[in-house]
C-alpha cells in the first residue's frame, strides 16, 4: 500500500488531518518516565495510544533522538516498530530534512525506509532532482520536499527572487513539473505563512502538504486550514508538537495529550 493509500484511509477512518509530532526532548519528558528505562520510547508508547484514534500520521524528528546516540536511535527504532505493530494503519513520518549527494541518499533512504520502515521523510530541494533519485524510486513512500519553512528566517532565502518569483514558488513548480514522476511527493508548508500556503496550494492543487508551526510556533488553524486543504477538504498533515504531547509534565501526561488532539482535530474539522 502507498503512502497516499494510507494517508486517505485513515483520514477517513478518524476523520482528522492533525498529526501528533514525536519530537520527545528527553528534558520535557515527564521526570517519572525519564529516569526509567527506554524513556523516550516508552513515552512515545503512551502518548501513541492516547492519540491513535485521532491523527492521520505520527512524525518524529530524528534530532531529538540522534542527540542521544545509541540510546535514541534505539527509542527511535522501537517507536516505530510499535506503530507498525499496534496501529498499523497509521502513516510514519521521519522529520530528517536529508540532503546530500546520490550515493549518500542512498544510506539515508535504507535508514529511513528498510531500517526503520518510516512511510515518509522529509528532504532539502537544494542540491537538486539529480541527488534525489534514491528517495523518488521508492512508489510506495512519500517525499516531503521543503519548501516554506515554518521558521521565522524562512524567507532568507526562500523569498529571494527568481526571475522575478520567490524561491519556493519555483521550488513548488519543480516538484510539481519535473519531481513527481512516480506520483509521491508532497510539499512540507508552514503553517505561520497562509498566504504563502494558499499560493503553494494553487501551484500544487492534489499534492499532499506537511504542514508543521501551529500553535507554539504561531500558525493559526483556520487560516492554514482553509489555505492548505485540496478541492476535496484533504491532502493536509497539519502537525503539532510540543502544544501536544507535553500539555503536562505529571503523570496525567497521555489523557491531557489526548485532550489537546482531540482539541486540535475538532478545530481543523470544523474549517475544512
């Protein structure tokens, strides 16, 4: 089954677009769980089956895991292993923002993709088509390509001017023109600049966006709602973090993280 196969049956199913990022600073992680064993992974299990009926993918960071060493790719790897074993039906994305040339790529896609059977990664457009081609082959996966970063400095170069069109408006046409061949790109859009989400949207109109930045980082859900959704109310994985899965420090952690999923999905559905 492809990535978008995936994406579209359990969008359905929860009717949700959200997606619970599990960005699992070992520093915020609750003090009871972080002094045991496997914290980060036994974190993840709970916040997972507090919040599966709810999402349409879980994505992780690898930062928050590579930091750790061995410790954290292990966590990593048992995330994964859990998603795939207990809630199958659920999308895994790896937040990676790979780039390097081809036969790098080839490492980093077998991590991703063999290793830890991830259904999607994220990549850097800046080394062009030509590095990519380790990522693209795989039909079944998605490539998320950035394209406007949530971050505040993303217009440093994004914005800068291309014949007179900022950088990810071309970086958006190129994927959509040229990149997506075997029919699995998406664009990873952030959620502090609608304005820049809609014109994406109207540039790729069925392509899948990864939207990350609402809430901490200041995107408003219904504006990214509206200026990200397709034609048909869908195709948008709009991902929060850190507003959900430490809504608590205590013991109570898993139900108040179901609490701000289920916040969070009602309010997007009640734009789309």
């Amino acid at each position: 089954m492809t990535f978008k196969q995936k994406l579209y049956n359990i969008v359905k199913k929860n009717n949700s677009l959200l997606c619970v990022g599990l960005d699992s600073d070992i520093e915020k992680i609750p003090e009871h769980i972080r002094n045991g064993e496997h914290p980060q992974s036994t974190f993840n299990k709970e916040i997972i089956d507090a919040t599966a009926d709810l999402v349409c993918a879980y994505k992780s960071n690898t930062a928050f895991y590579e930091a750790r060493g061995k410790a954290g790719i292990e966590a990593l790897k048992m995330t994964c292993d859990y998603i795939r074993e207990k809630h199958p039906e659920i999308p895994i994305i790896l937040d990676a923002k790979r780039a390097d040339i081809g036969n790098t790529n080839e490492g980093y896609a077998k991590f991703a993709f063999d290793y830890l059977n991830a259904d999607a990664i994220t990549l850097h457009p800046y080394l062009g088509i030509e590095t990519l081609g380790a990522f693209l082959r795989r039909k079944d996966k998605q490539i998320f390509i950035l394209c406007k970063t949530s971050n505040p400095g993303a217009g440093e170069l994004q914005d800068l001017k291309v014949d007179g069109k900022p950088l990810y408006q071309i970086v958006a046409e190129n994927v959509v023109k040229n990149w997506n061949y075997n029919g699995n790109c998406g664009l990873v859009i952030g959620a502090p600049y609608p304005s820049e989400v809609n014109i994406v949207r109207r540039i790729a109109p069925s392509l899948p966006f990864l939207i990350p930045g609402i809430g901490i980082q200041g995107g408003e859900v219904e504006k990214t709602v509206k200026a990200g959704v397709d034609a048909n109310g869908s195709n948008a994985i709009i991902n929060s973090s850190r507003g959900v899965i430490f809504a608590s420090s205590s013991e109570d952690f898993a139900e108040k993280a179901r609490g701000e999923a289920m916040k969070l999905q009602k309010e997007i559905n009640k734009f789309r």
